[in-house]
C-alpha cells in the first residue's frame, strides 16, 4: 500500500504539515515565553530604576523601627506596577543573612536560593547589583534588588512560577493542535486530489508500458494534458511506434536468419566463453552424427582438436579437418565478441566428404589412365622394337602377327581415349542428347540380333523375351542402343562358354525397361557399389585379357542418368549377374 506513489504523495504532504505546524508551534510557544520573560524582567527594571522609589526604599524615616516593614509598605503602592498578586509572582525581602522578614503569608518561610538570590546576598549587597539572569529553561522568573536602607541591608526578591507564561502557553498548544487537526483534514483531502491529479497519467503510462513489455502496440495512451506528464505521454506514443516498427523489422530480418539458419548445408554450433552451446543448426547434429542440446560442450563435441582457449585467442580463425565415420568435415573456428562477458566461439562444419572423394577419383583417374595408356604402348614399342632390330630375318608369318599386336594396342588405345573423351563431353554437358522418338521393341531385337553370332561363338544360349504392346520412347537411340550393348556384351564377355543369357523388356507405368539375366562369373557383392566408377574391374587382369577399358559401365551409367533413368544390379538367386535398364517413356524432361 505504501509502496504506490499516490501514497507517497499523501504520506510527504502530511508530513510536511506536521512538520511545519510543530516547527511553527514550538517557536510560538518558544517566543511566547521569551516574550513573558523578557516582559517580566523590563517591568522589573522599569520600576526599581524609578528615582521616586528607589528614594523610598533607601531613605528610612527619623522614628522607623522596621525597616522591612517601610519597605513592604513602600512596595505595597507600587504592586500593580511589579505585577505582584502574591498567588503567582510574590514578593519577599530578605535580610542581609538571607533570613525571610516579608513575605506573601506574613510569616517567616523558607525560601530556595535560587542563583540571583545567592548573587545578591552574597555579591550585591557590595557591589550595589541586582540578581536578574533570565533562563527560558527554568520553570521560574525571579529578581533580587539589593537594598541599603539605614545603614542596614535588605534584599528584595520577586518570583514568578509562569503560571501565566504556562496558561497561556497551554491554550496556544490547544489551538496549535485544532489547527493542525483541521490542517491535517484538509491537507489530506488536497493531496488525494493532488496525487490522483498527479499519478493517474502515471498509472495510464505504467499500463502503456507493460503492454509494450507483453508485445502489445494495438493501443495508443490517451493525452489528458499540455503540461510535461502529457508531453511524456504523447512521446512515449512515439517511442512505441517506432519501437513496434523496429521490432517488426528484426523480426523479419531474424525470421530469415532463421530459415537460412535452419536449412543451410553448413552445420554451425555457437558456444559461450564456458564452454556451454548457445545455438546450434540441425546441419550440425548431422554431421557430427549426435545430438546437440544445451547440456554439450566444446570439449564433448570437439575434443582432440584446437581447444577451446586456443579458438577464443585466435587473431582471425582456426581450420581444421577431421573425420567422423565415413564424413570428412572441415572445421573453422572463430571468436565472436572477442573481450565482451557475453562473447564466445563459432564453429561452422562444412561436408568435404564429396571433395575428397573427387580428389581421389582424380588421382585414381590419373593413376588408371597412365597404366592404361602405358600397357599398349609397352607393347606396341616392344613388338616395334622387335621388329626394327630384325628386320628382313623374320618369318613373314611372324612379322605379320606382331604387326597384328601393333593394331590390336593401337586399336585399344583409341577406344580408350574415345571413351575419355565421351565421359569429358559428358562432365562438361557438351554432348547433348539428340531425343527422338523409336520403338523401345525394336532396339531392344536389334541388340539381340547383333549380339547373336558372338553369343553363338560362345555356344550361349540367347533368349529373347518381350512384353507385346511396348510403346515408342523420346530418347537418344544411338546412346540407348550404346548403353543396350554394352550390357549385353558384358553379359557374353563373362559368362563361361555353354552359359544362358536372357533379354527381357517390357512396361511399368510410365516407364520401360529392360533386363539382362545371366548365369556367368557375376559380381561379388562387396565391389558392386563400385562397378559403375571409372577405370574400375573386379578381375583386372581377366577384364584386359577380354579387352575391356573399365569405362564401358561408367558411361553407360552417364548416359542412363542423362536420360533421368535408372540402371542397377538386381539380386538373384544363384550365380551370374541381372543388369536393368530403366527409360521414362515421355522423355528425360517429363520424368
């Protein structure tokens, strides 16, 4: 309750007036005694300075007796002046011992002696000086005037209780308090006003704000005034306005952060200057293959590489490349907010796992096209050599079936280099598909007639199974019949002569295929992932011997996947090798 500000305005105006009402009573009643003292000891002074009376009082007659009763009678005529009513302020005279002769009762009295009293016994009688100190503390006024009357000394000596001083003092502390009470009544009604006059526009701003804290812009704060709580008023307004617009903004700038965040192919993690994950992508997780929560660490995530120290005191940024499982990522670590409490570090996780590969197969490629191109050339210069230093003493037979070897090396060399060439055109969309419409039924009897003698050679049996009703296909005829044949061939190529080769062809929705089912040497299933890479054999040297370049599925593959088609390994029980061909029936673009 006191914690509101329209209580707190009501509590300091009411303490103000308490405050100034005992301020002001306490020098009323302050001033009002000084003043009853201060009028008290003039009167003294007014009277006893009068020469008539002091005549009197030092002059005793021819036949005076008693010289305290002259002087009390001397004073009697002078009472009104002194103030004396013997009930409040009374008069005594008092001998140069200090025994009372006069006083108010007419009996002897014991008086106390109070510091002017004293001062006058002892010190005025001889210096001819009153006791008159004043002393707002005591509860008492008094005076004592030496007198020397006769040769004899006297002291005359008024005291004044302040009774009076105190009646008065009284009914001013009474009014003091009906004027603070209705002071009080009054300064609490004006402050109630004052304070909601005060603290309603405040309460309107607080509400304003917290609804600006919740997110909450719809409503404008109404401006009840022109004095400075309406120009906060009309400002805050403003401020909230712009405050909405500048928030829509990050928000949308953040919205796209996010999404860019989210489905970026980059992984990136956020840590503190402990250690701890700030933020991280779900890129991330998958590469590292674990999940990322806020309980990960550096340590939990990075451990045996550049620490996390290192990462934060690095001028510009750390790189580092390790593996995980089969994945290569490349790593690099820079500090952000280098110096500031809320900095840290930024690892980014980039998948180079593609790039090392082609690296690889680049130097494989290298390595494969110089043993390639070496072997027939070893040959073609050795039979060259041979043949050179023996000129005209060989048999013609003899010279004839090297010259055979030079052609058949040559020949192979050629293949080989138009096989590079081909996947080069392919590598770089150079060679572009001439689409046309033919009969899938019919390309697939062509290839089955072309193959038929060399099958025979082999004593194969070549079979031919097709669906009726094969549709036209949009392809590129002459690279189908290429991809056609080369499966077949390998089909012939290995499979032991007296072996059972099948062609089957036929449709599946909006494609058609074709099968080669045979039962030769097949392919081992751990190199079947890799039978469609460049340069590669299963049996190297039986795959030479039959005169293969180990590129013939490679760009029969090139040529499959230009048409967005599909060519693969089937399992099958029992030894050889089942290949598929897969064409879309309306061409690669509507596939």
């Amino acid at each position: 309750m006191l914690r509101s500000l329209h209580m707190k305005l009501v509590m300091i105006l009411v303490l103000l007036i308490l405050s100034l009402m005992m301020v002001v009573g306490a020098f009323l009643i302050n001033s009002v005694t000084a003043f009853y003292q201060e009028d008290f000891y003039g009167q003294m002074a007014d009277v006893f300075q009068d020469p008539l009376l002091y005549h009197d009082l030092t002059t005793p007659s021819e036949e005076e007796e008693n010289g305290a009763e002259r002087l009390s009678l001397v004073l009697d005529a002078y009472a009104g002046e002194l103030g004396v009513d013997n009930r409040n302020r009374k008069l005594y005279i008092l001998d140069s011992g200090g025994v009372c002769l006069i006083s108010p009762d007419g009996e002897n009295e014991k008086l106390e002696y109070t510091e002017n009293l004293v001062f006058a016994l002892s010190t005025g009688l001889e210096t001819n000086e009153a006791g008159d100190e004043s002393n707002l503390a005591l509860d008492y006024m008094d005076v004592a005037i030496p007198i020397h009357r006769g040769g004899e000394g006297y002291v005359i000596y008024i005291l004044d209780n302040k009774a009076t001083a105190n009646d008065l003092t009284d009914q001013m502390l009474v009014l003091i308090i009906e004027a603070l009470v209705f002071g009080l009544v009054i300064s609490i009604l004006l402050s109630f006003l004052l304070s909601k006059t005060m603290v309603t526009p405040i309460q309107k701003l607080t509400e304003g704000a917290m609804r600006v804290a919740e997110g909450d812009f719809s409503r404008k704060i109404e401006v009840l005034s022109q004095d400075e709580i309406g120009v906060l008023t009309d400002t805050f307004n403003d401020m909230a306005g712009q405050l909405q617009d500048t928030l829509r903004q990050v928000e949308n700038e953040r919205n796209k952060l996010d999404t860019l965040f989210l489905h970026m192919t980059d992984g990136v993690v956020a840590f503190s200057r402990e250690g701890r994950v700030i933020h991280s992508n779900p890129a991330a997780a998958r590469m590292l293959r674990q999940a990322i929560g806020p309980d990960s660490t550096y340590e939990s995530l990075f451990a045996g590489g550049a620490s996390l120290a290192q990462v934060l005191e690095a001028e510009d940024h750390l790189e580092e490349e390790r593996q995980v499982r089969e994945r290569y990522l490349q790593l690099l670590m820079a500090p952000f907010d280098r110096g500031r409490a809320g900095g840290g570090a930024l690892v980014v996780l980039h998948d180079v796992t593609e790039q090392r590969k082609n690296e690889e197969m680049r130097r494989e490629f290298v390595a494969n096209v110089s043993h390639e191109l070496r072997t027939p050339l070893t040959n073609i210069r050795s039979y060259a050599e041979t043949l050179t230093e023996n000129a005209g003493e060989m048999p013609p037979e003899m010279e004839k079936k090297f010259l055979g070897v030079i052609l058949n090396e040559s020949d192979r060399m050629t293949h080989i280099v138009q096989d590079l060439l081909t996947l080069s055109r392919f590598d770089s969309d150079r060679d572009a598909l001439k689409l046309s419409l033919f009969p899938f039924a019919g390309a697939v009897k062509d290839i089955y007639n072309a193959v038929y003698m060399d099958a025979q050679k082999h004593d194969h049996t070549l079979t031919l199974d097709l669906e009726p009703g094969l549709p036209q296909v949009l392809a590129d005829r002459e690279r189908v019949i290429q991809v056609m044949m080369n499966i077949v061939s390998n089909s012939i190529k290995y499979t032991p002569d007296g072996g059972n080769i099948a062609i089957r062809a036929g449709r599946e929705r909006n494609r058609v295929w074709m099968v080669v089912d045979d039962d030769g040497i097949g392919i081992p299933e751990e190199d079947r992932p890799r039978i469609f890479e460049r340069f590669y054999r299963v049996d190297k040297a039986r795959s030479r011997q039959s005169g293969g370049t180990g590129l013939g599925l490679s760009i029969a593959k090139e040529i499959v996947d230009r048409h967005r088609g599909r060519l693969a390994i089937l399992d099958k029980d029992g030894p050889g090798l089942a290949v598929r061909l897969d064409l879309y029936i309306e061409g690669p673009e509507h596939g």
